[in-house]
C-alpha cells in the first residue's frame, strides 16, 4: 500500500444536513456518541495500511480541521499523515471547487507524485467498514486503469444512487446518475440469484457506487483533463468507462450515505440496536479524538438499547433507543426515546447559572424522535415530539425535517414548550 494514496472528500455545502451542518461542514458531524463521519473512512484507511491521507475542504471547515489536527498525531519517525488541504485561490484560478473532480483536480499539485501511484478517492460522510487492501488487490490482479465500488441496493432506491452495470468480467459497460424512472434503469437490474445476495433486496436488485473509487493516477490525469468535468458521478464516471479499462469492485457489507437528515436519524437508530449493523465497540474499530473525561454517572435510570457517552450525568430518567453524547446533563424524570443528543462542547459553572439556562435538558422534559444538537440549552417540562406531526417546518429555534425535530447547535428551548 505505500504508493496508494488516500484523498477524502470533505463534501460540499450540506444543504441535506441542514441545521446540522449550520456550522459544520458534513464530515465534522457527529456519530454514534463520540465520534465524528469523518473518523469512518479515516479509520479504514489506517485499518488498510493507507498512511499518506489527504482531506480536501471547504465549506464550514473550521470544526473539521480542529478535529483533524487534534485527533490523527502520528510521530516524527512515522511516514504516516492526515493533512488538510483546503479550497484556496490563485493566480491562475479564483473560483472554489466546483464539484468533488474539480476539487481533486485542483489538488493534484499538492500531492508529490511520481507517476506510478495509486488515488483512493473517498466521500467524508458515509457509513461503513471496509479494508481497502482487497479492492487494490482486485484493481492490481485485473490490470485496471480505475476500480469503482459497488452495492446492491433495492430497485425502489436507484433514484438516490449512481447505478452501474458491469459484464461477467466485472467490467463496467453503463452507468446512469440517479435514474428517476424504470426506462432509465433498463438494462441495469440484476437477479439476486446471479448475484448471491440475500432476498431482503426483493427478486431483482441493482449495482449502486458507493463513491469509492480507486485510480492508477495517470489515469486519474487524463480523465481530469476536460475541466467542464466537476463531479465523479455525474461526469468522470460515465466518461471515463468509455475511454479506460473500468471495474466494478462487489461489497457485500453494511453501507450508508449519510447525507440528508432521514438517513443521518436511521443510521444513528441502527447504531443505537442491541446489535447495530456497524459497532464502534470492536477494539480499535473506529479512531477518534482522545478525551480524559469522567465515566458516565447514572442514578436511578432506566435504559434500554442506549449508547451513554463518557462525561454525561443522568439522574431518574427513562430512556429507550437512543444515543446520549459527550458531555450530556439530563435532568430529573426525563423521557428520551428513539432520539439523538449530542451533548457538549464544556461543562459549565452551575452556581453561576440559572436552571433555564444551564446546556442539557433540564427536569419532566419529554424528548421523542428528535435530534438535538451540541451545546443546546432545554428548559424544564418541556416536550419535544411533533406533536402536530408535520413533515418540514422551520420554527423559531428549532427546524423539522421528514418529521424529525432537530434543536440547532447552541439554541435555546424555553421551560414549558410544547414542540
């Protein structure tokens, strides 16, 4: 793996994330607790023997480079790195990155190479865990010019996917962005029997891209001379199988694109299970920043199917199918259920305070299918579950998105609403 190198794409504005991404950029959102989206493909490549790791940013990118920076230190004797590379401008271009080509585009010169490298280009805000070692294998062994990963996902789902269709050599001969009705997708459905994967999928499935893509950089080169070409999926892709030797690289485990606020709400749910699809819990698994935080301290509570991060304080409450981060302060006789709270950024001085105003969720607060954010500040007796059941809504400190609440980062319910 010493001549593959890794760029990470540290995705574009997040408009589908909102308000999650009001001051953070995608990959800089939290997971699972205590983790960030971009520990996930950072991880894999440290799990794979990936040691040269670039991540390109822009939008909202403060909050990722402080993580970054304080997160992945590796020795002076170490050829390991994760460096950031963010969106810049010069004489000879202005403009941001137009797209997720343009940006690597852009970068190419920052990277030193020789000619004979390896690119793993990677997406900051999916879901999963994968060892990159055996798709260099399969792209080496079938003498490659680029390798595209693949899933199969449910016909129903194509819409939201790149969708590929690949010849018994597993060379790709189509590929269709987000096909949005069945004539587009003729010629790409697939027989779960000739693919050998479980009937959850239904009788016929397709081939999604999961956006990892691996290219011989000369390759990588050519393909990114057309520069009205800005994005992999849209563009590159579909050019590039008509000009190059591309390849489709079967995965067959958990995957999830993390990129509106339905899927962010279902992947910490799964999370959550007794016996999530994707744990953390494995040794090693997934890397984040090092804290020296207290253990949590729970009294009188009753929890099922809940991750409880370190530094919280939980005192008389129920809570059922959730995921309570760092730093989380709850309240006596508190109901949380099937709900993500992020927690804190810092503990605060609680003589100085008046309970309204204290960050956490302050006493007899029902929570239900919500989302709150870090650092948000819930007063007493208040309920927070949709209770008019409307699908999007944007209200005064608080947004709903495909009925899911979501308290902003930093924002301020007052004692006694009802949501």
């Amino acid at each position: 793996m010493k001549r593959t190198l890794a760029l990470i794409l540290g995705g574009g504005q997040g408009k589908r994330l909102f308000p999650l991404t009001m001051y953070r950029s995608k990959p800089a959102v939290p997971i699972g607790g205590k983790y960030r989206l971009i520990d996930i493909p950072i991880s894999n490549c440290l799990h794979s023997g990936l040691k040269d790791i670039y991540v390109l940013t822009q939008f909202n990118s403060e909050s990722l480079n402080n993580h970054i920076n304080n997160t992945y230190r590796f020795d002076y004797f170490s050829r390991a790195f994760v460096r950031i590379l963010a969106a810049e401008q010069t004489l000879d271009n202005t403009n941001w990155f137009q797209g997720t080509a343009d940006a690597v585009r852009k970068n190419m010169i920052h990277l030193d190479l020789k000619g004979d490298e390896e690119i793993l280009i990677l997406s900051g805000d999916h879901l999963y865990n994968m060892d990159y070692r055996e798709m260099v294998s399969f792209h080496r062994r079938h003498e490659a010019d680029f390798t595209v990963s693949v899933i199969p996902i449910k016909v129903q789902e194509a819409a939201e996917f790149g969708v590929l269709r690949i010849n018994e050599s597993s060379r790709i001969t189509g590929f269709k962005e987000k096909p949005a009705t069945p004539s587009e997708l003729k010629g790409f459905t697939i027989s779960v029997d000739d693919l050998g994967v479980g009937r959850h999928l239904g009788k016929n499935c397709c081939l999604a891209s999961m956006g990892v893509y691996l290219f011989n950089v000369k390759v990588l080169m050519k393909a990114l001379e057309v520069t009205g070409d800005a994005d992999f999926g849209k563009e590159v892709i579909p050019h590039s199988i008509k000009k190059f030797k591309g390849l489709g690289f079967l995965y067959h485990g958990y995957w999830r694109d993390v990129g509106t606020i339905r899927s962010y709400y279902d992947v910490s749910m799964d999370i959550a299970k007794h016996k999530p699809y994707l744990s953390f819990f494995h040794e090693g698994s997934v890397f984040t920043r090092p804290r020296f935080l207290p253990s949590p301290r729970i009294a009188k509570c009753r929890i099922e199917d809940s991750i409880i991060a370190e530094g919280s304080v939980i005192e008389d409450a129920y809570i059922k199918e959730s995921i309570i981060g760092l730093r989380s302060i709850i309240g006596r006789r508190c109901t949380i259920t099937r709900s993500v709270i992020m927690g804190a950024d810092y503990y605060e001085d609680l003589v100085a305070l008046k309970e309204d105003m204290r960050v956490g969720i302050g006493d007899d607060t029902i929570i239900e299918r919500a989302i709150i954010d870090k650092n948000a500040r819930i007063g007493r007796n208040v309920v927070i579950k949709n209770l008019k059941r409307l699908k999007n809504f944007d209200g005064t400190n608080y947004y709903i998105r495909d009925g899911i609440v979501i308290i902003p980062k930093n924002a301020g319910i007052k004692s006694g609403t009802r949501i």
